[in-house]
C-alpha cells in the first residue's frame, strides 16, 4: 500500500529533502574538547553559563494539534504553558516517536536518546518473550531500571543494552556532575511496581518487603512512583534519610558511592519538611483510598506532579524529570463511563485544571528564582493518539463554550484468532500483545521463512472487516514486518526471546486482541472504555511535539519545519548543559533550535553543513524517517507476496537486509561525525575524514533510490 509522503512531514516532499539534503558540502573542523564537570556541586558546564537547573515534563497523549477542526487542542487549552514555550523559546511541532509508538518505549527514548534496540522496551507497554519450550510469557514494560524480566534464574534485565548488560541510566550524567536528580513518575526511573521492584532495591527481606505483605496498599503509595537519585556522598541520600545504595551494575565506567531515595515516604520529608506534601491546590497528595503518598501513574494530574517539581528545585533537587497523565480519561473519581471525546465537558476540565497548574507553577517558579534565563526546560508528550469515534453532537461544538457529546466512542475490537481462523482457515496457535500494532508470537518460534510463518503473515494481510464508524469494509492490515524489517526499524533488541515473529500496523482505528477461535461473539465490535489509540505507524500517531525553553535556545515560537524524533532529546539538552553521556545515543542535537553562542565551536564554524547532514541522519534512520516508510511498504509487499517458491519474498526480504546493511553503515559513519562535533571527541575525527571522502549526501541518495526501486 503505498502512503503520501506529505502526510507524515508535512510540507517537506520526498524530492525536495533530497534536494535539500544531498545538494552542497562542508569542511571538518578538529573537535574541541568538552570540558569535564565538577563532582563537588552541581555544575552544568553549559556553553551560555547561565543553566543552573533541568525541568523535564513528560505528558502522555496532550497533543499540540487538533483532533476536531472546531475544538482548540490540548496545547491551545493550556495557554500558560503554550504561551511560556511560545514566547521563550520554540515549541516543534514536527516531532515524532520510535516504534511501537507506546508510552514506555517511547519515554525511555526521549529519557535515554535510545532506540528500543538499544534499550530494551521496544515493545510496550507490556511485551511477550519466548520460553524455551516455544510458548510465550508476558512482562511490563515498566519496571524499575535494573529489574529483571522475571523472577526466574538468570533472567535478563527488562532494561537491556547489549546481552546480560544493563542500559546506561539516564541519571548519571548528572550525578557525576555533583547534581542530584529527581525523578517524578518517570518511566523506570522510578520503582513501577511492590511486586519484584521492592526486592530489587531493598531486597526481599527488608522492611519494604514486609510492608508489602502488611498492607500493599500503603506500601504501593510510600515505594511506587517517587524518587531522587542523589550526587556522591550528598547528605539528602544519606541512610539517616533511608537513602539505599544506588546500583547500577554495567555502568560504563562504574559507579560506586551513590546513594537514592525511593518512594514518597522517604522523599517527602526532605522535600516537605514542615508537613504533608500538598498538590498545587492545596490538598494532601493522596490516592483514592486515602493512602497518603504517591496517588498512582493515573493520579498525577499537573496539580499534583508539577507540585513534587517544585518542592524538588526548592530543596537541593536542581534536575526533576516529571510525568503528567492523561487529560482524555476519567481519572480517580470521575464518574464517567468510559473515553472522553475532544470537546467533552469532563475533558475540557480537565483540561482548565491543567492550564491553572501551569499558571501556579510558573508563578512559584519564579518567586524562587527559577526560570527561562536560568533553566533548561522541555515539555514533550510520550506520542499523540488517533480517536476512534463517531461525529460530535452539535457538529459545529468547540467544547469550550459549545460542550461536544458523541453518541459513539471507543476503538473497534478484533479478535485476531477468530478472524484467521474465519476468514482464512489459520487455526495456527499464537499469543499476541494485544495492540493497534499488535506483536504476534507463533508458538514454538518457528523461523519466519517456515511455511506456518509464512501462510499465517498472508492470512493478516488479507484480514477484513466492516468499520462501525465508516460502513466500509476495509483490509485491517496497513503494513507488517518480520524480523528483517522489525531490525530495520530498531526493534530487535540485545534478548533474542522478545523478538516476535510478525509485528501488524493495523489500521489505527483497530485494536486487535487474541480471543475465542470463532466469531460466535462478534470478531469485531466497538469498545467504549478506551478510543485513543496508538502504537501503531500512523501519522496522527507518531507526530507529536516537543517545546524547550532556556538559555540557548532561540525564541522561534512554533516551529513545524525541523525534523526531529525523541532520541534528539538527549543528545539537545546534554549539549546545551555542556554534560557529556558515558553512552553514545541514537538522537542528534538539534542545532537549529540552539542560539549561536550554545552552538559547539566546531559545529557553530559550519552550522549549515552539520544541520544538513543531521536532517540526512533522521531520514535514513528514524524509525519513521523516509526511508523506514519505503521499507516497511517493502515489507508489507514481500510478506503478502505468494509467488511460486516464495521467490517474491525471499528476493524483497534480501534486499531489505542489504538495505538495512548499507543504512547501519551509513548512519553510524554520520553519527560519528555528528557526536564529535557536538561532544568533542577527538578519536571519531578520523571517521569524519573519510565519510567526508566518501560523500554521505550520496551515499544517502544512492540508498534512496536503491528502495525506491523495490517498490
């Protein structure tokens, strides 16, 4: 099937980025050293001077767009925060997500500047792993950083590098600089869960550890949630405040004497000394059952998560990474049943808390000194969502002055199994991670050119069904991939087991389970508990947006032209902050966004050439770049293709592999180059010598043609 390349990257057709990026040249520069950070303090070594502090803000599914063409977005109905990234620094409106495009891999990502293939989650934000028998089991996505898997022996971490190794945590560059970081709800930087992060941190037979068994609600609102990973040998970690060794067991270079503060109990009382801990408004943090302490991932409204930020800047935390639920869902105690629409009354309050949050918090903010002359800020939502449901009542509401209501909301249900085994006669056993881009596991792990792998990928791409929300009926499938494309797309991670057989992009109105073997009960149905879908590879989907704020970066207000994807987050603020990662990222710092003074020197002697070659970069290797939608289109045709001896197949799926080949060569020889001009490591300037030799604008454009041919 093919897709219109002006949907995704809106006003940049394919012609004209290839004129753009592979027309013109630039010299090498030697790279300049980066200086080193002093452990004794705090001190962020960035290039203005002027940064003295990190906020971080994680939305999940607040999208700067609109979902109705007469409802202002979440973004416009939150104008303290719009108006503070507008008016202080630049807000990207063309920012986009890894793949599966699901609020744990696609955090990590921005956390760690990381592909899935390089961290681990890839899959989430729950994933399947084969046992050796051939069937499959089901872990989260959110564990706390150094958990395992599973309790089982030898179980590799859910966090995986390279095999048995630990990602690097995203924390340690700024420990290591004397800062100490806190961490609010923020994926896997936290403890997820009472059940094995508990005894990962402080261990089975620890006080923690009892706790749980006493009374786990309690324990889930004093461990979950909340932390604070503390500089060497500083006094807020120290074990009279219940600090616990800070493990990280492969970090590059080790890291011994760190000490951390888990949960709200124990990070509480240096924060809030004088009392409880209160929301924004007021209130007692607390869940709905009157537990005091962290409120769970769904409670942590703006009220609540920016109130912890704050507290945190306000008592020796100068770093706060922050995550903010949702504003589309009924929280807590709203008794609405099921997803909100845009324009809905409940959301549009929701909405109206939010931007009242803003207000309060920018307002305290400043009264401490805290703010765009002195901070580094970025706010970002994990993805965005594609709404599944009908038109509103009255057509023409704009949800602020006119609520919006629907007669009809929610994603349409398709039991996998029932439509294979119906519609194409594929009774094949398989687990699946239920999804709009479900990952599906044959059981046994048959290799993917085996005959059952191949006869069950032609079945998903001949699935239909009749859309409730249209009366068309449609093929469910938009693209598949198997390993091959799945590598091409940084989704084969360091453990083998995780590696699904077929992964679907179904149509994104779809969420696609694995049920009965029948359509006895209806194969297809709508379910009004959740409509906002994602995950899946679709435009209204992976385009999300990123807003930074601080000294550095340019006051360009909304900007739509700069490409970028969440692993650009890190390598951004690293430079911006003058700090350097013991790791080397996935991402590339984002140039246009950074004043001329911020810019590294080697970059700032040649800017236009540097941010060229990063735009090549993204295209050629972001998991939704233009390269990667010409692969998956190729993959979708070879897996569907029933040629005689499966020749199609095998010939696409070789050409995909070479493709992937000439790309990780490609790409790893631009990112060199990229990474010594921004960090200024000197032993990568012999690689950028010789791809400068060797032309990477044509090497990009030979690899572009290469796939475009395929098609």
């Amino acid at each position: 099937m093919k897709r219109s390349w002006g949907v995704l990257f809106p006003g940049i057709l394919l012609t004209a980025l290839l004129v753009t990026l592979f027309i013109g040249g630039g010299e090498f520069a030697n790279a300049a050293a980066n200086k080193g950070a002093d452990n004794t303090a705090c001190k962020l070594n960035s290039p203005t001077g002027a940064a003295k502090h990190v906020i971080s803000i994680q939305f999940d599914n607040v999208h700067f767009t609109r979902d109705n063409p007469n409802v202002p977005s979440d973004l416009e109905q939150m104008p303290n925060l719009l108006n503070f990234i507008k008016n202080n620094g630049t807000l990207l409106s063309n920012y986009h997500t890894p793949l599966i495009a699901h609020t744990a891999d696609d955090i990590l990502t921005s956390l760690t500047g990381l592909y899935g293939q390089h961290h681990g989650v890839s899959v989430a934000n729950s994933y399947r792993y084969f046992n050796p028998d051939g069937t499959t089991s089901s872990t989260p996505s959110f564990t706390y950083w150094t958990a395992p898997v599973s309790s089982a022996a030898n179980a590799p971490y859910n966090m995986i590098t390279a095999p048995n190794t630990n990602t690097p945590a995203p924390w340690v560059s700024y420990t290591r600089a004397g800062c100490n970081v806190g961490s609010v709800a923020t994926a896997n930087t936290v403890l997820e869960n009472i059940n094995t992060d508990i005894p990962t941190v402080f261990g089975a037979n620890s006080p923690e550890a009892a706790e749980v068994k006493s009374n786990s609600g309690q324990a889930y609102s004093d461990f979950v949630g909340i932390g604070i990973h503390c500089a060497q040998n500083d006094a807020l970690c120290s074990s009279a405040n219940n600090g616990k060794a800070d493990v990280l067991p492969n970090e590059p270079g080790g890291y011994t004497g760190f000490q951390g503060l888990f949960g709200h109990k124990y990070v509480a009382p240096q924060i809030s000394p004088s009392g409880p801990l209160l929301d924004l408004n007021g209130q007692v943090i607390q869940d709905s059952k009157q537990h005091i302490g962290f409120p769970g991932f769904d409670g942590m409204s703006a009220a609540v998560s920016l109130s912890y930020v704050a507290a945190m800047q306000e008592h020796n935390v100068p770093v706060t990474y922050a995550y903010i639920s949702d504003a589309h869902d009924p929280h807590g105690n709203d008794p609405h049943n099921g997803a909100y629409g845009p324009g809905e009354a409940g959301y549009v309050k929701t909405l109206k808390s939010y931007d009242d949050a803003f207000g309060k918090f920018f307002a305290r903010l400043q009264k401490d000194g805290i703010n765009a002359s002195n901070t580094i800020f970025d706010f970002s939502a994990d993805e965005n969502d594609h709404f599944a449901g009908g038109p509103p009542t009255p057509a023409n509401c704009d949800g602020v002055t006119v609520p919006c209501t629907y007669q009809q909301v929610g994603e349409v249900n398709g039991n996998l199994t029932g439509l294979l085994a119906t519609q194409q006669n594929i009774t094949t056993p398989f687990t699946v991670h239920a999804d709009s881009a479900p990952t599906i596991y044959l059981q046994g792990n048959p290799s993917r050119q085996d005959p059952t792998t191949r006869n069950f990928a032609r079945a998903l791409g001949n699935l239909t069904a009749t859309n409730p929300y249209t009366g068309q009926n449609e093929k469910i499938t938009n693209y598949l991939a198997d390993p091959v494309e799945m590598n091409f797309l940084h989704m084969v991670t360091a453990d083998p087991t995780r590696t699904p057989t077929l992964t679907m992009f179904a149509k994104p109105d779809y969420y696609l389970y694995a049920g009965a073997p029948n359509c006895n009960q209806p194969c297809i149905q709508v379910e009004s508990g959740y409509a906002w879908n994602h995950g899946d590879l679709a435009p209204d989907i992976n385009t999300t947006w990123l807003g930074l704020v601080g000294p550095g970066v340019r006051h360009l207000g909304v900007d739509h032209s700069v490409w970028a994807d969440q692993t650009d987050l890190r390598p951004t603020l690293m430079s911006l902050l003058g700090l350097k990662d013991d790791y080397t990222s996935d991402g590339r710092a984002l140039f246009e966004v950074f004043t001329d003074k911020a810019l590294p020197q080697q970059v700032r002697s040649n800017k236009a050439f540097y941010i060229r070659l990063g735009q090549l970069y993204k295209q050629i290797n972001a998991p939704v770049g233009q390269l990667a939608l010409l692969t998956v289109n190729i993959s979708t045709q070879a897996l569907e293709s029933n040629s005689a001896n499966d020749q199609t197949y095998n010939t696409l799926e070789n050409e995909l592999s070479s493709i992937t080949t000439l790309r990780d060569t490609l790409a790893h020889q631009i990112h060199n180059i990229l990474d010594a001009a921004t960090f200024g490591n000197s032993a990568h300037v012999h690689v950028g010598a010789a791809v400068q030799q060797q032309d990477p604008f044509k090497q990009g454009q030979q690899l572009f043609k290469k796939a475009q041919q395929l098609r």
